[in-house]
C-alpha cells in the first residue's frame, strides 16, 4: 500500500469519527500511531512498541531493541498513557473544554510530549482565552521531525485540529 494510500484511508476513518459527538482519545491514537508488537526506530530515533509507546507506563523502563509486546499489553500500555497524560493535561488546562478537545490535546500530548506541551503556545493561549481558530491553529505548528516537515503529522495535526474545533 503506498504511503499516500494509506494516509487518505486514516483520514477516512478519522472523518468517521468526527461525525460522531465524542471521539474516544484511546482511538483516535490508535489510529493515527498504528499497531506494532515488535519494537522499531519511530521517525525521531527512538525505540518504540504498540501504539507508539516509548517506555512501559508501568515500570517507566524505556522500550528497547528486540523487544515484543501482545496486542493485549499494547492496549494496555496505551490506556495506562492516555490516563496519564489525561491528569497532566487536566492540570495544565485551565479553562473549561469540551471531551472533544481533550482527545485531540491528547493526542498532540501524546505525539509530542507532555513537556512540549507544557511549553506549547497552544496551551497558552488556550489558558488566556484566546479565540478558539487561535488555539486550534496551534496544532498545524508540531508537524516536524529534525526540522524536516512529515506529511502524516501534517494529516494528524490537521485532523486533530478539526477535532479540536468541533
């Protein structure tokens, strides 16, 4: 299947979720970072497994080469990240938002780092109450890897954008 192929099949399914009223953060990450039980170098280098985890979220230790996950555990690890990052991003967040734009900072959160974040104009103007288009076009900014732009972040990040702002 040709990168563009696939891309254009993720929008699809990503489009179906937004039509719903709640997108679920747990797949809407699953679906942007895929599945893959043995670890593999992600874009930035690092050593990653199951739906783009770099360490286990339960122990804290960091995924290695060689390394082998079920799809159980993988699901596991995702949903033990999703509640951390939830709690953080909670704390960080100081004005109300709706359970859409929980998911789609998640998934940003996810990608990115919750250090990023934290340091991100997105939740700075987010926190001073700046016009939602403002905020939401934030996401469009993490699009990059080693200063080089990556058309599948383009896609995620415009589609967590719209995600944002539904």
């Amino acid at each position: 299947m040709t990168p563009t192929k696939k891309y254009l099949i993720i929008a699809a399914i990503i489009l179906l979720l937004l039509t719903a009223k709640k997108v679920s953060a747990e797949k809407l990450i699953a679906k942007f970072e895929g599945l893959r039980l043995k670890s593999y170098r992600d874009s930035g280098g690092i050593w990653t497994i199951g739906y783009g985890s770099t360490k286990d979220p339960f122990t804290g230790i960091a995924v290695k080469e060689g390394q082998t996950i079920s799809k159980s555990t993988a699901l596991e690890w995702l949903k033990k990240e999703i509640e951390q990052r939830q709690v953080a991003i909670r704390k960080l967040v100081k004005v109300p938002i709706t359970s859409n734009q929980l998911a789609a900072i998640t998934s940003l959160a996810y990608n990115i780092g919750l250090g990023a974040f934290q340091r991100s104009s997105l939740l700075r103007l987010l926190n001073s109450k700046a016009p939602i288009q403002q905020v939401a076009d934030q996401f469009l900014r993490w699009n990059k890897v080693n200063g080089q732009e990556v058309k599948g972040l383009t896609n995620r990040r415009i589609l967590e954008r719209d995600l944002f702002l539904s």
